[in-house]
C-alpha cells in the first residue's frame, strides 16, 4: 500500500511539474522589438534571443525588421510595436516637434559607426582624397549613416556638399543591389552587405566609418515615455536580458559569436559570419555596459548641429534614462 502511494505521489509530483511548466508559457510577456536593419552589427542582440535570454526573463520577443530609422520611429509611435533599436537621433527629431509622448531611450548597444565604405575599384589604394569628384551612394538625410559620413569628410577637409555626389534618394536596404548594378563609384553599407559585395566581386571594402568616426552612440533601445511609465518591470526584463547578450560578446571569440549568432543570418556561410563579426569585434564597436552617458548624447548632437539637422539642444535627462541600465548591470 505504501508503496502504491509513493508511485501516486510520484505521478502527481510530475504531472503538477507539467502544468507549472505551461503555466509559465501562459505567463511569458510578448512584445514587438523592431529594429532599424538586421546586421551584425547588433550581435549582442542576437545573442540574447539564441542564448535563450529573454525567455529566462519572461519575455516572449517578436522581432521585425522595419529598414530605416525612420521607420522603426513611426512603428513605436503609432505603437505598432513596443520597443524600437535604431539611431538615437530618431528620438531628437521626436521630442523637437513636440510629442508629448516622445521616446526614451534606455539602453545603449553599439559605441561605433557599424558601416563601412566600399569601392568599386577592387585594386585601389584608398585615401579620402580619392573620393573628390566620385559619386557614393549615400544614407537618408537626417540619419546616422549619412551624418557620420559627413561628420568624417569633414574631419578631412572635404566639403560633402561641394567636393563630390552623394546619392540619396534610395532606400535603405537597396543600396547594396544599387552598387551591384553598376551606380556609384563608392557605397555606404552596413554588414553583412558589405562583405558580400566583396565576396560577389562587385567591390572592396576600403575604410571603416567606425574607426574613422570615433566613438558615437549610434544605436539604442528605446521606448515610448508612456509605455516605460506603465511597463517598468518590462523594460527591466529586456535590458537584463540585453545586458547578458553584451556580457557574451565581451568573454567569446569572434568564431564562438559567430556560431551562437549563426540562426540569425542563415544565408551567411559560417567562415564568412566569423569574418563579419570579427570586423566588427576588432573595431570595439559593442559597449560593455547599456548606459547612455550624457556626454555621448552630447556628441550625438554636435554631430547633428553639423550637419545642419539640429533644431535645439535636447536635456539628456528628458530623452535618456540610466535606471534600467544601472541595474542590469549590477544584476
């Protein structure tokens, strides 16, 4: 009899096991993380999401692609999505027209520019005074890439607006295939379409717009004011389980990197994801930690100032929170 008790007490202490795990499927919190491009340029990111991150937090993570600052923008906004990974200037733009219900951002990624300027000579030896009178295919007006660029052409010497032609008007996404086909004599690409021009022939990769920039607070996490006001635990929950995605990055090799990040981009072959993320790894492009300190928001905007897409100063305290960031990083 007893020991016909203990099997009952056996297969109910398993059944209930069951239905806890289920419970804590119902339970898991789903949201929408749309970001700006898929690259990896964002491999901490990606880590989080193949490590199993989120789901150790709660979370249930939906991602999209919405190809361009621009867009990410309109989709928090209209709320179409929860929180939005692209370029802080986005968030500038928001609060100097006013929005009540402007964008925060709480959780810094990358601290470096993360495209790279290709060439469609394969054979040349590059300097920036080459670029005078060449036609590059550029980024959108008013957007990181495109800012940086000038940010750079500057620093040598070179008027953007005067010494060469940059093309703007192509979609973000398109450029790549627009070089391919024979426009510009240069192109603006993040990975992994950099490298894959290479690969196809079409061109050479002949500077990095992250080295030569400096460090910059290109892209970051951020969500409607409201949204964190309501959803602070949330926001906690994804800047954890981001934090351990940095944590990853900055105590694995490029090739244990590439092999964690390898679902993401199932059309990259696994030495060239090795390279691709080596470029980036070699570079310092991720920081070791999510906060946005107030002195890059401040570079972020001198560089908006010169490029003429400044309206006013933002407070830092108003468009950038480090509580979520904080904490994570003492977790």
């Amino acid at each position: 009899m007893r020991r016909k008790l203990i099997c009952v007490l056996a297969l109910f202490a398993m059944t209930a096991s069951l239905f806890a795990g289920c419970k804590g499927k119902d339970d898991m919190i789903e949201i929408t993380l749309n970001e700006v491009a898929h690259s990896v340029f964002y491999a901490p990111m990606y880590v989080a999401f193949e490590e199993g991150y989120f789901e150790d937090e709660g979370l249930k993570v939906n991602l999209v692609n919405g190809l361009g600052a621009d867009k990410t923008m309109t989709a928090v906004i209209s709320g179409e999505c929860e929180i939005g990974f692209m370029g802080s200037e986005a968030s500038i733009y928001v609060y100097n027209q006013g929005a009540e219900d402007y964008v925060i951002n709480f959780a810094q990624l990358t601290q470096r520019a993360g495209n790279f300027l290709v060439s469609r000579d394969k054979n040349e030896e590059f300097t920036w005074a080459n670029i005078k009178g060449k036609t590059v295919i550029g980024g959108r007006k008013g957007g990181m890439p495109q800012m940086v660029f000038e940010y750079i052409l500057k620093k040598q010497g070179i008027d953007p607006s005067k010494d060469l032609n940059i093309v703007q008007n192509i979609d973000f996404g398109l450029t790549s295939q627009a070089f391919a086909s024979g426009q510009g004599d240069y192109t603006i690409e993040f990975e992994p379409a950099a490298t894959a021009l290479e690969l196809e022939g079409s061109g050479k990769v002949v500077a990095s717009l992250g080295v030569e920039s400096g460090k910059v607070p290109y892209t970051a996490f951020s969500a409607k004011k409201s949204y964190i006001e309501k959803n602070p635990d949330v926001i906690q929950k994804f800047t954890n389980a981001i934090q351990r995605g940095m944590d990853y990055v900055g105590s694995h090799t490029p090739e244990e990197i590439a092999k964690t990040i390898q679902p993401q981009f199932k059309e990259t072959d696994e030495k060239t994801l090795v390279m691709l993320v080596t470029r980036y790894y070699e570079q310092d492009t991720w920081k070791d930690n999510l906060i946005f300190e107030e002195t890059s928001l401040t570079l972020l905007q001198d560089i908006l100032d010169d490029a003429g897409e400044l309206q006013k100063r933002v407070p830092y305290e108003d468009i950038v929170t480090r509580e979520y960031a904080e904490k994570a990083l003492k977790k």
